[in-house]
C-alpha cells in the first residue's frame, strides 16, 4: 500500500466574503505572563491571521495559547511565556471577520476520523495505512514523535520491537514519564519489570525492590547515559535511543519514584521541552498512556507547514485497550488526522516491526544477541561482589 499525504487546501481569499475582513487588532503585554484583557485564545486547527493586507498562516498551531504579532509574523505562544511589550491579538471571533478565520474546512474528508470505533472494530486497512504512512515519514523528512505508557515495555517481544524500529529511523523522539523509562532499564538491567521475569512472567524474589534498586544505581551513576556506557544495561528501548542520540522527553508525576535524573519535574519546563519536538512533529503514536496521549494531543498542531511549503495533517493515532482513552483524544483531535485503535498495546509494537522490517532481518539481528538470562546472571553477580 502506498501512502498518499493528503494536502491542506487553503480558502480562497478573493472570495468576496473576505473582501471585507479586517486587520487584526493586537494590545501590548504590561506584566510578564499576563496577556492584554480581550486576547483571542488559539486552537490547534489551521488558523489565519490578517496583518497589513496578508492572511499568513503560522508554520504550527496549539491548543490555548495566544497568538503574537512579531516583526510582522504571528508566533504561537504560550501566555506564561509572554513579555513586556509583546503585541498579543485580540477578539473571539474566528470567522475572518476580526482578522482571525479558523479554516479546517481545507481538510479533505478522508483526514478526518470516522465514528463509532471499538474494539470489535477491524483494523487491517488502518494497519496498512500505518505501515505506509511511516515508511512515508521516515523516508521524506518526516519527523515520528512516540508517547509511551509503561505497559508497553513490561514485554519481551515488545521490547526487542522497539529497538528494531528506533535502529530502523522510525523513532525520532519519544515521550513519556518516569514509569515508562525506569521499567525498560529494569528491564535491561536484571530482565524484569516490577520484579516480574520479562520473559517468562516469574516473580523473583524481592522483585518489587528491582525498580527501586536500578533507579538508586542511575542516581548514584549521576546520568541515565552514564550508567548505560558503564555497561550496566543490555538491551531496551532507552539504551538503543542513547546510543542513537535520539530525543527523549521524560515528563514528571506527582508520585514518581526516584526519579530517573533526566525526568523533568518542573511542568513549565517539561510542556516547553515537549512542545519543542511537537512543533516539527508531522506522525504522532500514542500508546497506552491516557495522560501523557491527551496532553499531546492538546499540544500538538493539526498541520505542518512542509519544506515545500506544502500544508499537510499531522496524523495521531491513539492505541489503547480502553475505548475511552481513545475516544478522549478523538475528541481533543476535533476528528482531524486521528486513527484511534483498540487493541493490546504490546502487539500493536510487534506488528508494526514485523512489517516495517520482516522477518530475515529479523533474525540476523538476534542471532547477534546475548541471551537475556545470560547478562542478567552476570550483572547480579557482579552486584553481589560489589556489595560483599
């Protein structure tokens, strides 16, 4: 199957209904993070704006910011982020009318989200449309943001999957929070995840202390890439986008353990993070993580603006075996570029690999690899002899 990007049209400003329209009218920032009262609040939808005589569209949009009139372009900003003397755009009206016109009417129909998905829905032709659509990204400078919950590496096959697809260029950054990147570690550190044997489900003994000891082992290494250069981690997802230097955004919870060092604690600080690599997102994959989905799904623009100055959806496709967690980011998505999928999370990474990278190669690449049980015997010895 092969993908075709379909391609934001834009309304036709010679229409006498535009004719009309008026400037925006705009009102300087007086106190740092405080927007002018009036400010029109953005949506994640394809928005234009008219200044001096020109409707311009911003390269990315998000949800409840404001827009900012700099140097004759609109930047898209967050109202914690603005500063004394910004020139912030005012007015509700999203018609044209005041110089604001919200136009996902350029959307051909199939963009959008078809109703009544569940998990008796079939999934093949969404499947193929994915597989397409990634290969697509990866091969036209597409930019592939993953946001994980931590179910999704609590699995063997899942696991190995992951790093196929990373080594692969189908991973360009990866979101989550704490869980989700301490229970790959765990398991590339003593094969379990919460004390559960990754492959063969056993409980080990005090396995509800591994998580605990492998995130006392990363502080006390000072980095989560130094203790992964000191050899202490065989395999995982978080290793393989270390070694590959590839972006990860870690965002932090109330009750996280530990945390990992690089868990962002500080909220202001962990939304711009992520909104930096949302902005150049053009394919988003959320899998099993209802807050982590939903925050970018608000987040996240509905289009990009392509090199070639082609404008085109920014697809999301929300993967969760719960169909409210998918029908929440629906909603938040307004329907646009969202393929919602009810299905086992872990087999959804397994049948993306298996397409995308086939079974031969495959192969060569585990006959390359050290057994599981192997590593995990010597690492916990060597921890024995340490702590004698």
């Amino acid at each position: 199957m092969k993908f075709e990007m379909p391609v934001f049209a834009c309304p036709d400003f010679n229409d006498a209904k535009f004719r009309g329209a008026g400037e925006v009218k705009c009102a300087k920032v007086e106190k740092k993070g405080v927007a002018p009262r009036g400010f029109y609040l953005t949506t994640h939808l394809p928005t234009f704006y008219r200044c001096n005589g020109t409707w311009q569209l911003p390269e990315h949009n998000s949800l409840n910011c404001v827009a900012v009139l700099k140097e004759g372009k609109i930047a898209v900003t967050e109202i914690r982020d603005l500063e004394v003397g910004d020139e912030v755009v005012l007015g509700r009206a999203t018609d044209g009318s005041e110089g604001v016109l919200v136009y996902k009417e350029g959307f051909p129909e199939s963009v959008y989200a078809a109703p009544g998905r569940a998990v008796e829905t079939a999934y093949t032709t969404d499947y193929e449309q994915l597989f397409a659509q990634l290969e697509y990204e990866r091969d036209n400078g597409g930019y592939i943001v993953w946001v994980l919950g931590p179910s999704v590496v609590f699995d063997y096959d899942t696991r190995v999957a992951l790093n196929h697809l990373a080594e692969n260029g189908y991973i360009s950054c990866m979101m989550g929070g704490n869980a989700m990147a301490t229970h790959d570690l765990e398991g590339g550190f003593l094969g379990t995840a919460l004390g559960q044997n990754i492959y063969t489900q056993e409980n080990q003994p005090m396995g509800h202390y591994n998580h605990l000891d492998l995130l006392n082992e990363v502080r006390a290494a000072g980095s989560t890439k130094k203790f992964i250069d000191e050899g202490h981690v065989k395999d995982g997802i978080i290793k393989t986008l270390v070694s590959m230097n590839v972006p990860l955004v870690l965002a932090g919870s109330i009750r996280d353990d530990g945390p990992l060092p690089e868990v962002i604690g500080d909220t202001d600080k962990a939304l711009t993070e992520m909104k930096k690599h949302l902005d150049k997102a053009t394919l988003i994959i959320g899998i099993a993580t209802m807050l982590h989905s939903l925050s970018v799904a608000n987040m996240a623009s509905s289009y990009h603006v392509r090199k070639d100055g082609a404008i085109t959806p920014v697809y999301m496709y929300s993967i969760d075996i719960t169909e409210n967690v998918t029908n929440k980011v629906v909603a938040a998505r307004e329907r646009i570029a969202v393929v919602p999928m009810n299905t086992n999370v872990q087999d959804f990474v397994v049948n993306c690999e298996r397409a995308l990278i086939g079974a031969v190669a495959r192969e060569q690449v585990e006959a390359m690899e050290v057994p599981a049980e192997e590593f995990v015997v010597v690492k916990n010895a060597q921890r024995e002899e340490a702590g004698k």
